[in-house]
C-alpha cells in the first residue's frame, strides 16, 4: 500500500523497449498506457521522470556460463546481435512512452540501472530520495533496479499496473515476496493520489 511519496520522487521506467515490451501475463498495451500516465502525471508534478533501455552486447555477465542464457554468450553471437540489434529496433523505446527534452535517458547493460550508469549520480543532484519503479520484466529489470535502489538508500513505490512479466510465477514472487520488504506497492492511480502538489 502507498503511504507516501516523497517531495523528490522520480519515475523510473526500465526496459520498456521494442525488444523486451512483448509476450507479457498481463495486457503490454494496458501496461504501457499505465506507465504512460504516470509519465505524464510526473511531469506535470515538475518531477523527473526516468527512461531505461537496456543493451546487453558486450556486458561482462552475458559471457558469463548460465543454464538459461538471455544474451548472446559468445563473441561470434555477440558480434551478430551489434549488427542486428538496431536493425530490429531492440533498444529502441516504445512508440506508447513519449520521450521529452527534459527525461533523463539510461543505457544500462545490467538488470540494475544503477550499475555502471550515471543514474544515481543524476538523481542526487536533483536532492531525489524515492523513486517510483514500473517496467518490463518486473522480476528481472525492475526488481534487479530495486534491490539497487534500496542499497542506496531511496524510499521506493512500485506501480503494479505498469510493470508485468514474460512469467506470471515471477511476476507474483517479485510483488508477493521481494517488493514488499524494500518499498510500497500500489496502483498508478494510487501513486498519481500520493504526488506532491506545489513542488
């Protein structure tokens, strides 16, 4: 449940991309159109508002051994998906979330944004102390962001209608279990109730 949300909040939205923003348990159109109204509503609360893609080649983990490899693992792979990455329009953020002069956009090669990205940095010099999460896999981007985020010490919102998952068990172990002990879950609407007026 939203209790609160800070006077400095920003919206974080992760991976909310041509290539991951697909093949989810709940509607993608329907969490795009949710994360696009807290968008929207952020901005006009003249509060920040977070866009992350994520682009996996050359990241350190993708060469390393997993059972379930969710990035090319060798360098041949590697070299393939640089070329066809933007061919495809992988990185490329959805059409329903609008980009403005004023978002700050993260390239992360992580599921964490915080990792080796400027976005912490950016963030304390805007004095942010929470942040509103919402994306797609919510057991993998956002929760891996998370659980960044709580380390450093933000006060976190997760908005359950704007993020969704490629597995619905995933989806229900992030919100049920790992979410509730590091933030507060609720609605947009919910969240949209909670901003700040006159920042």
């Amino acid at each position: 449940m939203i209790t609160e949300i800070d006077k400095n909040t920003a919206l974080v939205l992760i991976d909310l991309q041509k290539g991951i923003a697909k093949d989810t348990v709940h509607p993608v159109k329907d969490v795009l159109a949710k994360a696009a109204i807290l968008a929207n509503a952020f901005r006009l609360a003249g509060l920040p508002v977070v866009i992350v893609h994520v682009n996996p080649v050359g990241a350190d983990w993708a060469k390393a051994r997993v059972e379930k490899p969710s990035a090319p693992q060798n360098t041949v792979l590697q070299t393939i998906a640089k070329v066809a990455m933007p061919i495809t329009g992988f990185t490329d953020i959805v059409p329903e979330i609008i980009i403005k002069p004023s978002d700050i956009l993260i390239e992360k090669k992580t599921w964490n944004a915080f990792f080796n990205t400027s976005l912490h940095e950016q963030l304390q010099k805007l004095k942010v102390t929470g942040i509103v999460l919402g994306g797609i896999s919510t057991s993998v981007g956002v929760e891996g962001t998370a659980r960044a985020a709580s380390e450093l010490g933000y006060n976190i919102s997760f908005a359950s209608d704007a993020t969704s998952d490629k597995i619905l068990e995933a989806y229900n172990h992030s919100m049920t279990n790992i979410f509730p002990r590091i933030g507060e879950i609720g609605t947009t609407q919910d969240i949209i109730s909670h901003l700040p007026v006159g920042k």
